[in-house]
C-alpha cells in the first residue's frame, strides 16, 4: 500500500545517503559527528528495515555500513571529527 511505499522510499534515501557518505570516505572527506550520527541513525533505520522485510534488496550495502561503522569508532575513541 501507500504506507508501505512512502517508508520503504525513505529507506532508500536514507540507503542513499549512507552510500554517499560511504564513498567519501573512501575519498578521504572527512565529517562531522553529526554527520557521523545521522548516518549511524540511517544505517539503523535500514538494517532494521531489512531485518522485517528479507524480500526487500539488500546485497550492496552491508561493506559500506561496516567501513562507515569502524571509521566512526576510530574517530570517537581519537576524537578525530571535522570541526
């Protein structure tokens, strides 16, 4: 229904989002904690979307949620933020 397509559209902006960030870091870009924590929030939001729908696709992302998890527990234990 309609329901089910406005969330699984903000799923998918929020998967979006996250590959970004994902591919910036891989360029070097370097972010905030909040940006930091919003696409923590995101990558959440969509592992938990993915957990109650296993027929919604879900392949491509799960290195680049582990690359963006590991990065942000080194810069929270370094305290190494953009400012």
């Amino acid at each position: 229904g309609v329901k089910k397509d406005v969330q699984e559209s903000a799923i998918v902006n929020g998967r979006t989002q996250f590959t970004r960030f994902g591919d910036e870091l891989r360029h070097g870009e370097k972010h905030s904690k909040d940006h930091y924590d919003q696409t923590m929030l995101n990558i959440t939001k969509y592992e938990h979307y993915c957990q109650e729908h296993p027929d919604f696709a879900n392949d491509v992302t799960e290195a680049t949620a582990k690359l963006i998890k590991r990065d942000y527990q080194k810069r929270l234990e370094s305290n190494d933020f953009l400012e």
